[in-house]
C-alpha cells in the first residue's frame, strides 16, 4: 500500500511539475531562457515523468498562448463555459491539441514564436506505441505491489495523467473559487494554499500577471515552483527574465 501512495503521489507532482515549470512556464510564457542543452534535458525529464501522457512543449506552449487570447470565447481551446461537462472539454481539448501537431492549425506568428522544438524526440515521446508501453509499465508496477486489484483503478489518472492536471485547472478554476484581480474571463484562484497544483492553482492571478513567474500574489499564497526556478536563476540553469 505504502509503495503504491508513493508511486502515485510521485507521478502526480512529478508530472505537474513538468507541465509548469517546462511547458507553461517555459514554453508558452518564456518567463525565463535557458541554453538549448537544458532544454533537451528538461525534454527528456517531462518524457519519464509525464510518461504516457506526454505533451509536446512546442503544442503545448501554441495551445496556451491560444487560451490567454481567447480565454473563455469559442475559439478558447478549453473553456467550461462551451462544454457540457469535464469530458467533452478535454476530448475539445485534445482535438485542438492534435490539429496544431499535426500542423492543420494555421501557423499564427504570436502563438508559435520561439517555441521549443525537438520534432524527433516529440515523435517519439508522443507515438502510440510508446505511450502503450508507458501504460503497461504503470500495470505491471500495480500488479507487483498494490495489495488488490482495485487499485488498477487508479491506472487511468496514471495513463492521463497531464490531461487530468489540464481540467483541474480549466474546468474547476474558470468555475469554482475566489478571484484577487478583475479580468475579462471567469477565472479563480481554486484554493488560498495551492499544495495540490503547485501554484497552478493560482489561475486569476496568473491571467492578471501572465508573464510573472510567481503565480502567487497576496502573503499566504505560496507558489511551490517559484523557489525552485529562483534557485534554478542562482544555478545559471536558467535566467528569469526582465519584469
């Protein structure tokens, strides 16, 4: 059982921490630079630990871009307000996703500009084969050490698990909590210590102040990333850029 909770709770911030630090605060915002030996490695990272729900920086950072331009109207890639519920968001979701992969999405200047880009390694991060044998791994390690089969349950989170981050965020944040700041589009902050999302959680301050890479804003709002991108700065792993 122990080994079991230690596995999942590993996947999900691991994961998390992939997406916003590398991708969302990286790639989409670029709230910070880094040398391209870096960025490869930070590649490689979010393959072993997002696993078989690997998200390509360079989609991922051109999808973003799409929902802070679009927030909350029909041309926002995933917004509550044009969806009935949390599924048909994410399958909406996904369909843009796909299209910008597939290179069927125009290729609109502001939302592609200097994105990170490995074309191979995303296509081999993102094949089905490889996400296939990333959901077997995850069967195989709950079949030698979870204490029952229920616990297979918790194999879906597992193989969506970038995705199940993604609706937490775009569903429950553009529905559900408090907002600091006044913007165009129904976003919230979902909890006033965001332990759970790594700061994502913080989505109205994040609206507010895009390219700020604390999402925290008010004393008892602790973004858990920023530490680590401000030792990262100290590190010259990376290099913050200019507020």
């Amino acid at each position: 059982m122990l080994v079991i909770l230690i596995f999942f709770i590993a996947h999900w911030y691991l994961s998390l921490f992939a997406q916003t630090f590398f991708h969302h605060r990286y790639a989409a915002h670029q709230m910070f630079s880094m040398s391209k030996g870096w960025e490869k490695f930070f590649f490689v990272f979010s393959y072993f630990v997002q696993g078989s729900s690997y998200l390509s920086p360079y989609v991922y950072g051109a999808m973003h871009r799409m929902h802070h331009a679009y927030a909350d109207t029909e041309q926002d890639p995933h917004s509550p307000k044009y969806d009935a519920n949390m599924v048909a968001m994410m399958m909406r979701t996904r369909k843009v996703y796909l299209d910008i992969e597939r290179g069927v999405t125009p290729n609109e200047g502001s939302f592609y500009k200097n994105l990170p880009q490995w074309k191979w390694f995303d296509t081999f991060a993102s094949s089905k084969l490889n996400r296939l044998l990333w959901i077997g791994i995850y069967v195989a390690f709950y079949l030698a050490f979870a204490p029952s089969l229920w616990f297979l349950l918790l194999i879906p989170i597992h193989a969506l698990m970038g995705p199940v981050h993604g609706v937490v965020i775009n569903w429950f944040a553009h529905k559900y909590g408090y907002t600091n700041f006044e913007v165009k589009d129904t976003s919230k902050n979902l909890m006033p210590v965001d332990i759970f999302m790594l700061g994502e959680g913080f989505h109205n301050n994040h609206h507010k102040y895009g390219a700020r890479p604390n999402f925290g804003v008010k004393w008892f709002e602790f973004d858990p990333v920023y530490p680590f991108i401000w030792a990262f700065d100290k590190l010259h792993i990376v290099k913050l850029a200019k507020q």
